[in-house]
C-alpha cells in the first residue's frame, strides 16, 4: 500500500544516521519484503548493532523500566488506584526474576498483604464491562449480550476500540456525571428485558455486595416498593460500581 507520508527517524544519533520511514494514517495490511529491510546496524536503548524484532524485544524486556511498568498497571487494576513504589517494585523483582512469567506475576499480586488489606476494599471502580457482566450473570440473564455491546461506549469504553494504545483508562476515570447516568440507564434496560421472576434481591445484597451497604442504600433498599425496585438500587447503588 502507498503511504500517506514519510517520517524521518533517528536510528543512530552519534553517527546522525536516519531512515526515512512510511507513515500510514489508517491501519492497512502488507507484506515484509526482506530484500527492503534495513540490515545495518542501529543503536536502540542504549546499545548498537543489528537489530530484528525478537532483538527489539529481547531490548525492552532487558531494560528495568518494562516490569514496573507491568507491575504498575497490574497493581492498579487488581489492587489499589494508588500502589505504593515499594509494593510495585517488589512485584516488579519478582516478575523479571521470574523471566516475565504472567502467573508469577499475578500470584505475588493475589498473595501479597495489600491484596486482602482494608484499604483496597471497594477502592477500584469497575470499568463499564466488569459493571455490565457483573450485572448480567448478578440477575442470572445471559441474554444481555446485545444490550451490554451496545452500551458501553455511553459509559466510556468501545468494546475492542481502545482510545489508544495505552488502552483504557482506570477507576476514578470511568466516573462522570454521564457515565453514571448511563450506568442507570443499562440497570434499567437490564431489568427490562428480565420477564420472568427474579433472582431474590436479598441474596443479591450478600452475594453481590458483600451484605455491605451504606446507611443510604440500604434505607432505599428497605422502602423499595418490590423486588424489582430492589434490585434497581442495588445495581445503581454506589457499592456495586466498586470492587
């Protein structure tokens, strides 16, 4: 394909060597044509000499920053928003020393004290997918699919369409005075589409919610006129929207 520009790139800056490389504004398929290819030398964090992908790669793993990178997101989606540097760096040992081995990774992670500490309790929010899920097999209807692919970029996330390749954002994040309405909105749609009896609303506040409620929730619970008003508060409640 042709490209839509050209970008030149450093690729040895003591020796100022550039490339001029294509740019394509929308993704587009193509083929690798080896004769093309750069063969030389180039220099690529920090040191010089030929280069493929699996050198590429062999690069970014080798350089420390890559596992407290890891660690970091990993930390902030399973444990707390704001991990400490002791606790990531701690993760991020293990993992290199475990030659970035995911399941080690995520045993020091689900075994660690700041796991199961009080603080993290309810302190991530669930992102619209894990809400919607969440929701879906709470009331025990898989038939949500459809509405749970439809509405989740009201909330803030497209279903496979990332804003970019940092990919979404976490917690408090995915709040706004839209979103939350939003979030209402797929509680209501939900409980539309449920016909039949529902699963007991009780169980769902020691099931789903720990059987820990705010003063708040738990007052609108109990005035709540039937099961399904009940079950409307406890999907829009603040405590479902935790994890």
């Amino acid at each position: 394909p042709q490209p839509d520009s050209y970008a030149t790139v450093v690729v040895d800056k003591a020796n100022n060597v550039t490339r001029r490389l294509p740019v394509y504004s929308a993704q587009k398929t193509g083929a690798l044509n080896s004769r093309r290819a750069y063969k030389g030398s180039v220099t690529y964090l920090g040191k010089t000499g030929p280069l493929d992908m699996q050198g590429v790669l062999d690069r970014i793993l080798a350089h420390s920053a890559t596992a407290q990178l890891i660690a970091n997101k990993i930390a902030i989606h399973f444990v707390t928003a704001r991990p400490s540097a002791s606790y990531v760096k701690s993760l991020a040992d293990t993992f290199r020393r475990s030659k970035y081995d995911m399941k080690i990774l995520m045993r020091a992670v689900f075994t660690s004290p700041e796991f199961s500490a009080d603080a993290g309790y309810r302190s991530l929010v669930k992102s619209p997918v894990e809400f919607m899920v969440h929701g879906a097999r709470a009331l025990e209807v898989p038939s949500l699919s459809k509405l749970i692919a439809g509405s989740g970029s009201g909330m803030g996330q497209s279903l496979f369409d990332p804003p970019d390749v940092n990919g979404w954002p976490n917690n408090e994040s995915w709040i706004s005075s839209n979103t939350v309405v939003e979030r209402v909105n797929f509680a209501t749609g939900a409980l539309a589409q449920v016909k039949g009896s529902l699963p007991s609303p009780l169980d769902a506040v020691h099931h789903q919610l720990d059987g820990v409620l705010s003063p708040q929730t738990a007052s609108l619970f109990n005035q709540a006129a039937d099961d399904r008003a009940r079950w409307f508060i406890a999907l829009a409640s603040p405590e479902f929207q935790l994890k």
